[in-house]
C-alpha cells in the first residue's frame, strides 16, 4: 500500500462504519430488533451496557465514523500536516481501544455478540493499522 493512498483508505473505511452505525441507529431510534445472522444482536443492543449516559452506543459510533469522515479528507488534502497525521493516530487509536473494552463487555459480561459491533470493531483495527502505517511511513518527512 502507498502511503499516500492511506486517506482515501481511511475514508473508504469511514463511510463503511458511517452505513454501519447508521443502520444501529436507525433501528435503535425506532425501538425495532435488527435483521441478524447472531441470535445475540437483540441482546446486546438492549442490555444496559448499550447505553452511555442514556445515549445509545450506536450514536456514539455514528458521531465517531462522521468525525473519522472529517479527519481523513482534511489528512487527504494535506498529506504531510503533521499535526493532522498525529490527530488521525490518536482518534484511531482511542476507537480501537474503545472497540476492546465493547468486545469484552460483549464476550465477558453479556455473553453474547453483535454482527454489527463486530463490523464495527473490525473496522476500528482496520483504521487504527491503516493510521499507525501512514504516520510510520511518513515519518521522515
């Protein structure tokens, strides 16, 4: 992979959490069990770890892929700012981490798994180790 093509990857993986979190939140809105292949998306999404501060996870997500949208077309416009790359890594690395303790809480506590929090949290490693590779690369420069 060329660093430079990194962004466009990053914005290609944002918008494929942008459709992920959106459907969860649509679903959550309307108070409706998703369409799943796991028997344990309806008890996740209505555990009480689903909810921060009375806000549902899935708007969190929503706001954080939008946000991630943002990050990747200003990185993409200016390849070589290094406080944008720097930004990119933290916030990339912040949703990893994030996705950790969610896939414990899942796995540990409510016994049960998402399809759509996976995605989701695939994805997150995805963007974190496409941002960790763009800022190693570009790190001379």
């Amino acid at each position: 992979m060329k660093p430079l093509l990194s962004p466009y990857i990053l914005i290609a993986l944002a918008f494929m959490g942008i459709a992920d979190t959106l459907y969860l939140s649509v679903i959550t809105f309307q108070g409706i069990a998703p369409t799943c292949l796991l028997e344990g998306c309806t008890t996740v999404l209505t555990s009480s770890y689903s909810k921060i501060f009375g806000v549902p996870l899935a708007y969190i997500g929503l706001v954080y892929y939008v946000y991630l949208l943002c990050l990747a077309a200003l990185v993409a416009y200016d390849p070589y700012a290094k406080g944008l790359r720097a930004g990119m890594l933290l916030y990339a690395t912040i949703g990893a981490l994030m996705s950790v303790a969610f896939l414990y809480i899942q796995g540990v506590i409510i016994g049960a798994f998402c399809q759509y929090c996976l995605i989701s949290a695939a994805l997150t490693f995805v963007i974190f180790g496409t941002a960790l590779y763009y800022v190693r690369s570009k790190r001379s420069t």
